[in-house]
C-alpha cells in the first residue's frame, strides 16, 4: 500500500511540477504574475508533501 501511495504522490509532483513550473519558466507575462504563480506552485507543493506525510502515518 505504501508504494503505491508513493508512486501516486511522485506522479502528482511531477505534473505539478511540469505544469507549474512550466509558466512560471517559460511564461511571457509581467515578473509579478511569474512571482504569484510561483508562489501558488510553492503552496501546492506544500500542500501535496503535507498530504503524504498525514496518510503515511494514518496507515501506520
């Protein structure tokens, strides 16, 4: 059950981060708009980490 939660969290990080990152990157619109999507891609990442460690303890 743990490797497969692992290998959900992985794929989610890293659609998160191809698709987060991608415009933050690649992005032609002004440095603020680049910064807030940067900031709101940190959150998620955030967000996504919490959620593995809380339902890697709750199954322990």
């Amino acid at each position: 059950m743990k490797i497969l939660l692992t290998i959900l969290f992985a794929g989610v990080c890293l659609l998160l981060a191809f698709f987060g990152l991608g415009p933050v990157i690649l992005a032609d619109g002004s440095w603020s708009e680049r910064l807030w999507t940067l900031l709101v891609v940190i959150v998620l990442f955030a967000v996504t980490a919490f959620l593995y460690w809380y339902t890697l303890r709750k199954l322990r």
